[in-house]
C-alpha cells in the first residue's frame, strides 16, 4: 500500500509539473495572441490613417482635373479669339491693300500714266 502511495504521489508530482508546465504554455499563447491582436488592431488604426489619405488625394485630383478643364476651356477660348482678330486683321489688310491700288491707280491717272493717259 506504501508502495501504492508513493506511486500515486510521483503521478501527482508528474501531474503537477506538466500542468504547471501547460499553464506556462497557455500563458505564452495567450501572450502571443494578445500581441497578435494589437498588431491586427495597429494595422486597422494604421489602414484608416490610409483611407483618409486615399480620400484627400482622391479630392485633390477631382479639384486638380477642374482646374485643368477650366484651363483648356481658357485656352480654348483664347484661340477662338485669337483667331477671329487674325480674319479681322486679314479684313484690314485686303482693305488697305484695295486702298493702295485704288490710290495708286489715281495717281498713275493723274501722272498720266496706266490706262487712263
């Protein structure tokens, strides 16, 4: 029977230090899972942060891609513009270039010379 309860007891002993062997084991695991969940939780933080960028630059393009249309619509209207003073200007150049002719066959009349002598 004393034979019986020194087994019992090294069993128990042996129980004893596996178990407490298990509870350091549990203790790291749940350690590694808590440090596994704040990364999980820093990387939420951290994509929000990001989403929030995403956003902004998203708003600054729509704001830079406005500008631009507004500029090419300018410049669009600039060339329009442009292009009307140059038949403006052709319009001044035929008249005064019909002037000159007219003129200049007046005087050729009144030197006498060209068809009218």
């Amino acid at each position: 029977m004393e034979k019986t309860k020194k087994q019992l007891e090294e069993k128990i002993t042996q129980l004893e230090n596996e178990l407490s062997k298990l509870q350091g084991e549990v203790k790291q695991v749940l350690k590694d899972r808590d440090v596994r969940i704040q990364e999980v939780l820093d990387k939420d933080k951290e994509l929000g942060k990001l989403k929030v960028e995403i956003e902004t630059k998203e708003k600054q393009i729509q704001q830079l891609s406005s500008k631009f249309n507004e500029l090419a619509k300018l410049f669009d209207e600039y060339i329009k513009s442009f292009d009307d003073i140059m038949e403006v200007q052709k319009l001044f150049l035929r008249n005064n270039l019909r002037s000159q002719e007219l003129m200049q066959g007046k005087i050729n009349a009144f030197n006498g010379e060209g068809e009218n002598k």
